[in-house]
C-alpha cells in the first residue's frame, strides 16, 4: 500500500514480475479474510489491491468474486472509518477500470461507494476516489436509479471541494462517463444545477496549472450536445462567455483550447440565438486565435475548424463577420500543414463550404486564393475516405469551380477517382455527376477525355444506385459527350424507365 500515490516509479507490472503480482493478490486477500476486523490491515489491504490493480495481470486476479466481495465486505464491516473508505473507493475504482467493472456491480459495489461518499462529504481523497469508482462503473450500471444517484453524489463532491483541481477533474471525468448514455440522468443533472457547477469549475481553476477547467469544458461540450434543456441552461448561464474566458487565460494549454472549441460549437450549433451569442462573447476570435496559436495540433486545429463553421452556418451575417475575421486563410493553411490527416481536411472542407454557401465573395476569395488546390490534393492523398470525397465534391459544386479553371484536366482527374473509389455509393456518384454536368459550359470541355468520361458516368448509371443516379448520370453524358447518342450507350431506355415510375414529375 506504500506505493499508492507515487506514481513516478510507473506501473507496478514494469518492477514486479507477474507471477509474483498474482502471489500478492491471493497473500493480501488471505490475509483480509484472516484479519478484516484489524482496521490498518482492513486499510492497508485495500490499498494494496487498489494498487496492484493497476497492472494487467492484477486486474485479472483483483476482479474474482471471491476478491470483489471480500473488498466490499471490508469497506462495509469499517464504513465509521474514513480510511477504510477512502483506500477501499480508490481499490474499487482501480479493479472497475479493467474487467471487474461488472462484477462489482453485481456485488451492489455503487451504493457501498456511495455509502462511502455520503459518509465522509468532507474527506476530498474519499470523494475524488469515490468520483472515479462512479465513472468506471458506469458502463456496466445499467439501472437509471443508480446513474441518478451517483450524479447527484458526484454534484455533492464538486460543490463541497470547489477548491481542489483532484476532486473537479475526477467528478467531470465521472459525469462524463454517467451522462453519456441516460438522458434521465441527464434531466436530473440539468434540474440539480448542474451546469452551475460545470461553470464553477471552468471559472475556479482557469488559472490554475490543472486539468480541471479543461475537462469541464469537455464534459460542457459534450451536454449541450446531446440535452437541449441542458444547452439552453448553459447559454442563459453565459457558459459562451465563462469557456472564452478560460481559452484567454489557458492559451498555451492545447486540451482547454481543443475542448473550448469543442464547447462553443456545440453551443452555436443549428441556432441564430446561439450563434450571436457565442460571436458576441468573442467565440470567434477565441477559435481562430487556437487555430494559429496550435497550427501543428490536429485535434485543436480539427475543432477550430468546426467551431468555426457552426458558429457561421445557415448565417449570413455571422458568415461574412467569419471570413472577414481570416477564417478562410487560417482554414487553407491548416489543409496544407495537416495535408495527412484527413479528420482535419473533412473539417476544414466542411467549414469552407459553410463560409461558401450563397456568398459570392467569399467563393471569389477561396478561388482567388487557390484553395481548390488543397481539396484536390486531399482528394488525391485519401480516396478512400468517403466522407472526405462528399465534402470535396461539394465544396466543389458550390465554387462553380468548373467555370474557374482554365484547364479542367486536374479536376476531372480527382471526380473520376473518387467516383472510381466508391462505385456503390449513390450519394458522392449523384455529386460527382452533377459536378460533371458543370462542364458543359467550360471552353475547353471538347479536351475532355470522353472516353474516361464516359465509362465513369456510365458506371454510376449501371450500378443500381437509385433513380437520381440514373439521371443524373445520362445528364451529363448528354452534356460531356455529344457525340455518343443515347441510344448507343443504352441511355435512353434508362431515363425512359425512370420517367414511368412513381414520383416521374419530380425526377424529370
């Protein structure tokens, strides 16, 4: 038990050998069977099994029955003693991690760490190991009482240690885990003040060399993503305003930076309201400057990026108050930096196409500046990401970049590979072809190779894909290919059979 809370001699499994591990396992088990009344064995024991824990070998020998239930039988047997609580949350935490999780449910292991954390709401290492019981037991607890329970226990735990960055960050990492999957324990956290206590959290140690503020902000992104009652609490709470506050104060911390866009996107996300007030608290400036200031972290350069875009979408004001803030050079830049990373290139794509819709301007200023080149050369590095192509092809689309291009050969290079890439999808086959249809007018579409052309968009219209396919595809043969007639590429007997199914009017 010596070794809890030195955690710079590393696993236990790098120094002990496992079958010596093992060995301690059945000796500290024997010895609390024998003396489980003694409270420094009772203590000592616990502890020793919490720490061995750690290792893979003594997960396996720490999540038996006999082990779990003679674990809980002693914190039970000593719940007047704050040490035996405190060393037995930390054991049941550290056997939950791994494969005892479920066991320790059986054995009814919540209330015994609830117990535990009810009894001594002033001890903050009982409560921070009781937080991280919780959070791994979470996946296997499946009764919404319990999830309700062990929220309102780990609120009781923030509130009583609002001051110590231990007990803040283990009770984000618990509700984390708690709130992911139940929305009944998500209206009971939203109804208990919970998002107050996030807030508390994100202010009281934005200053501070921890974590804490950090995996607020996450577990805050996360909510208001999946609870609109919970969104509407943090927006009235001024949680824009609170996660801006925290990225100014945390710039150099790359996780506050990843996890506040994460916050102020979801917060804007599919709302003008939200939108403005996330803009307004200078969410705006807040994203870019994580985007320039971490140019080479692809998790925070991946949520600026959508930060960016949900804070502009379906806004025409806010899309121009986007761009002039140089949302587009900070976005072309990071598709050249992450040109490998294609989770990057989706967001980025995806920003571009929110900062693109309906503005002429800023389709001018992406081609002005060249950014058709970055999405080629993503289309080109990752065919095989579908959702890459989808976004490539339709920022593409809403460029008219067709019409831009003096020479469309690079252009056609990348849609036919992507169409060649992923034939039996329908979507990204529609797009593609309608991208092609863009054609028709370009002065140099007589240089088209007809023949690549033609076997593509042919393939997308014999592929059973759906009706829009169909026609889509013979468009654009009509409009590529004028010397092939339909009746030569058997065309027309395809749009004929499209016209005489129900919903016709619509696909004509």
């Amino acid at each position: 038990a010596e070794y809890m809370g030195t955690p710079s001699l590393g696993p236990l499994d790098a120094v002990v050998p496992t079958e010596e591990l093992v060995a301690g396992v059945d000796a500290v088990l024997d010895a609390l069977s024998a003396h489980s009344a003694v409270l420094k064995l009772a203590w000592l024991g616990l502890g020793a099994l919490g720490n061995v824990a750690h290792s893979k070998a003594g997960a396996i020998a720490t999540a038996t029955p006999a082990a779990v239930a003679l674990a809980l039988e002693t914190m039970v047997m000593h719940k007047e003693h704050v040490l035996a609580q405190r060393f037995g949350c930390y054991a049941l935490g550290a056997i939950a991690a791994d494969s005892g999780k479920d066991e320790i449910v059986r054995a009814n292991g919540v209330d015994v760490v609830l117990d535990a954390m009810r009894a001594f709401p002033g001890d903050d290492e009982t409560q921070r190991h009781g937080c991280t019981a919780l959070a791994n037991l979470a996946a296997a607890c499946h009764a919404e009482n319990a999830c309700v329970d062990s929220v309102a226990a780990v609120l009781v735990a923030m509130r009583a240690h609002s001051a110590s960055a231990k007990v803040q960050s283990d009770g984000c990492y618990a509700l984390l885990r708690l709130l992911s999957r139940s929305p009944v324990a998500q209206a009971s956290f939203e109804a208990a003040g919970g998002v107050v206590v996030l807030l508390d959290a994100l202010r009281g140690h934005s200053d501070k060399a921890s974590d804490a503020a950090a995996e607020a902000c996450r577990v805050l992104a996360g909510l208001v993503l999946a609870n609109a009652a919970i969104k509407a609490s943090s927006l009235a709470s001024g949680a824009a305003a609170v996660v801006v506050d925290l990225m100014s104060v945390q710039r150099d911390r790359a996780s506050s930076q990843q996890h506040g866009c994460a916050a102020l996107a979801n917060l804007a996300l599919k709302s003008k309201a939200a939108q403005g007030a996330v803009a307004q608290a200078g969410g705006i400036a807040a994203a870019l400057e994580a985007m320039r200031a971490f140019r080479g972290n692809a998790a925070v350069v991946r949520s600026s990026c959508v930060a960016l875009g949900c804070v502009a979408e379906a806004n025409p004001e806010l899309q121009v108050a986007v761009a002039d803030a140089g949302a587009i050079e900070a976005v072309l830049e990071a598709m050249m930096v992450h040109r490998a990373a294609p989770g990057v290139l989706i967001a980025a794509c995806k920003s571009l196409h929110v900062l693109t819709a309906g503005n002429a301007t800023t389709c001018a200023q992406v081609i002005r500046l060249r950014g058709f080149e970055s999405v080629f050369e993503a289309m080109r590095a990752h065919v095989a990401v579908a959702e890459l192509q989808h976004w490539s092809v339709e920022l593409l689309r809403q460029l008219d970049i067709a019409r831009a291009l003096p020479d469309p050969t690079s252009l056609l290079a990348v849609v036919l590979g992507a169409m060649a890439a992923h034939s039996g999808d329908a979507v990204l086959q529609f797009r593609c072809c309608a991208l092609l249809c863009m054609f028709a007018e370009h002065p140099h579409a007589l240089l088209l190779d007809v023949a690549a052309v033609h076997s593509a968009i042919l393939g997308a219209a014999t592929a059973a894909l759906g009706d829009r396919v169909q026609v889509v595809s013979n468009l654009a043969i009509a409009s590529l290919c004028p010397t092939l007639s339909l009746d030569t590429i058997g065309g027309r007997d395809a749009v004929l059979a499209v016209l005489g199914r129900p919903g016709a009017s619509d696909m004509l």
